[in-house]
C-alpha cells in the first residue's frame, strides 16, 4: 500500500514515514517512563529522599568529589558551571578538592577557595546548581607534600606535617610534565593555629559563595591525612606519636569548622587502609579510627564519608572497621567506593550507610540519576582527558535523550 501511495505522491509518503517514526519515538518515551517508575521502584531506598543535617536531599545518590584540573589560574570557570549544574539530579553534589590556601594546590590547575576572586566564581557553580533544585557541598583539600613548586603560585614552598617526601610518587607539572615530590618544609608547631585557621576562613567564603556546606577532605594522603598516617607524620610534638596525638589535627580543624559554620554544614572524608599518596595501614587502624570517629560524633558533625578503594587496588576495608566507625559517629555515613545502584540498594537495605558516593559513573554521566533510575546503559569514562585541560571529556559526554536521537 505504501509503495503505491508513494508511487503517486512522493511528499505524502514522506510525511507517513515521518508520522511513523515520531509514533515510534513516543512508543520508546512512553516505554521508558514505565521502565523508569519500575526501575524507582526496585531501588527505593537509593531514589527516597533523605535530611543531612539542615540539607534536604532528593535522593540518597551523591556525587563524589573528583579531581578534574579544568580551573586554569585555580579560578572556577564557565566549563565547571556547566559540569556541575549539569549533574544537578543527584542528591548532593561535593565538588572536587579546592585549596583553602595557596600552598595546598598541589596539582595542575586545581580550584582554591582563598580569595573574593574565587569565591565569585564559585558562586556562579552553586547559582546554576540550585537553579535545578540541586544541593552542592564544596571539598575543602590542603594537598600538603603531595604538591610541586611548579604547580604553587610564584614557585611556593610544599609544605608537609613531617620532612619525608612521597618518594615513589611523581606529580605532572605544565611548566615540565611529571617531576619527582620533593621532601617538604614541616609545618612548625607555632604554625598550627595559623593553619587552622586557613581551613576555618575557606569554609566561610564557601557559606559567602552559596555553598549547602564543606567536606574537609581527610583522606587519600592529603593534609589531614597526612597528619593521621604514621607514615608521613614523624612528629614528636603533640600533633605526633601517640593515636590521641595524630588525630589532634583534624578534630581541631573539624571543631573549628564546624563552630564557624554550623556542624550540620560540616562533613569528613577518611579513608582508612588507603594506600594512595604512600599512605600505610598498621596494627592501630581500627583504633585510631574508632577513636577519631568518637571525637568527630563530639563535634556533631553532618557525616563522614568512608572511602574504600578496594576496587582500584587499594588493600580492602575489613567490614570491623567500617563498623567501629559507624557505631562510635553514630551519624550519617556516606559510602564510597566502586558501588552499583544494585550494591548500592543493597547496603542502604542492611544499614550499612544512609547515602551512597559514585565517581565515575557521574564522570562521564551527566544525567547518571535518570539512566539508574531506567536501567540505562552507562557511558564508559575516558581515562586519557580527565585531568586535562580543555572541555574535551568534560562537558562532551551524551545524556540519554541525545543517544535515543540519534538512534
């Protein structure tokens, strides 16, 4: 029939074909959106909505902080506007690591969060964000000894907690490409307050910029970690030795923090038994960690979240320790670490945390909340552009109605 109509009037059987197709493509959307009240339906838990603190979340989906080196002149920018309100659907957004002082930004091309130039335009980010009904929480990183001269404003000194370089570590500069970490200034004992302070002024101007709240990042061998880890603290001061001793920095800059913002305002990251940076585990871990989590439930801080890096090849989380955490904070725990909506799902069902961190999958999935809540495939992410520095593998991954487009 068609074939005859087409015969006699050419524009007619284009228009059917067109008809069709659009018929077709309401098919498909119509057969999503069931697929999509199913899919929520199956994860219940992950798509409820959840109170962290004095922040009212959407979802129980978060996205992690992640690295990206897009901040040329360490001043957010358009392309960082677009990447974050982009992945507005998630729960809660926490931004990648931005230095609360000029000697913390270690890597190429990484944010601060130190000066009115910065938090301008950090609030560009956290505007566009809660436009689309998102909540943003920015990442509060010293990297400390992880750092080069090259990559410090005016060739800046890398200062560490102790005098021991990461010596089997190398940092990628642009002024020379990788370059070995050099062994770094110790912070003085009279230069603690100081540094105190820094992190307590960058979570203030993060409140001036817009933001729901901070994440001090104490983990993956940064400052604060760099603090709690035998292997880059050899102090003999009272911020060394003893568990007591090198947890002391982070409940100070935690309290600090926390009085000048608001505890609900106030989360951690920790990753005990990371290795990366060279960090070590010992014999003392789980305690140390107890400890520390029962002085963090002292601050009343909004949560902790719990990396594990046993997906990348990082030594495994024994689940003793991630519940002698949990049960002496007493909080909100958001886990981290390699998760699917279906693990996801399942570990919010056994208690084991109330939100859930995804990396990778929100790297290179703008609209990451919709394709789980589908049962979407996945884009898969570039590995050769994420610390570049251009929008190439930053703001060029499709969302799904684009991919159904051009199908």
């Amino acid at each position: 029939m068609h074939l005859q109509i087409a015969s006699k009037d050419k524009s007619y059987f284009l228009n059917m074909v067109t008809a069709n197709n659009n018929a077709y493509q309401n098919i498909i959307i119509k057969y999503k959106k069931l697929k999509q009240i199913f899919m929520s339906t199956a994860y219940p838990s992950l798509h409820s909505g959840y109170t962290l603190g004095s922040t009212r979340l959407a979802n129980r989906i978060v996205m992690a902080p992640m690295t990206r080196s897009r901040a040329s002149g360490n001043i957010p920018n358009d392309a960082m506007v677009h990447y974050y309100s982009d992945r507005a659907e998630a729960g809660l957004i926490i931004t990648e690591g931005a230095s609360p002082s000029p000697d913390g930004l270690g890597y190429a091309r990484i944010p601060g969060l130190f000066n009115k130039a910065q938090v301008d335009a950090w609030k560009k980010v956290t505007d566009a964000v809660h436009e689309k009904g998102g909540k943003i929480f920015v990442q509060i990183m010293h990297t400390g000894r992880i750092s080069h001269k090259h990559n410090l404003p005016d060739e800046g000194i890398v200062r560490g907690v102790s005098a021991v370089a990461a010596a089997n570590t190398q940092m990628f500069t642009d002024k020379e490409g990788m370059q070995p970490l050099p062994v770094p200034k110790e912070i003085s004992t009279g230069e603690i307050a100081a540094l105190v302070q820094e992190f307590v002024q960058s979570a203030e101007y993060a409140v001036e910029a817009g933001f729901d709240g901070v994440e001090l990042h104490g983990a993956n061998g940064y400052l604060l970690d760099q603090f709690l880890n035998p292997a880059s603290n050899q102090r003999t001061d009272e911020y060394g030795g003893t568990l007591e001793n090198r947890n002391r920095f982070v409940l100070q800059v935690t309290a600090a923090v926390a009085n000048a913002i608001g505890k609900s305002k106030t989360g951690i990251r920790l990753s005990p038994f990371g290795a990366f940076n060279e960090m070590q585990a010992d014999e003392n871990t789980e305690q140390q960690y107890t400890q520390l989590a029962a002085g963090l439930k002292e601050t009343g801080i909004a949560y902790i979240h719990m990396v594990d890096h046993t997906s990348l090849g990082a030594p495994a989380v024994p689940q003793t320790v991630k519940d002698a955490v949990r049960n002496a904070f007493g909080g909100t725990i958001i886990l981290s670490g390699g998760y699917t909506a279906a693990r996801a799902e399942a570990e919010l069902e056994e208690g084991k945390g109330e939100l859930v961190a995804f990396g990778r999958p929100f790297l290179a999935n703008p609209d990451f909340v919709k394709r789980i809540s589908i049962g979407e495939e996945l884009n898969q992410p570039d590995f050769n552009t994420f610390y570049t520095p251009d929008e190439k593998g930053y703001n060029d991954y499709p969302v799904f109605t684009e991919q159904l487009q051009e199908s």
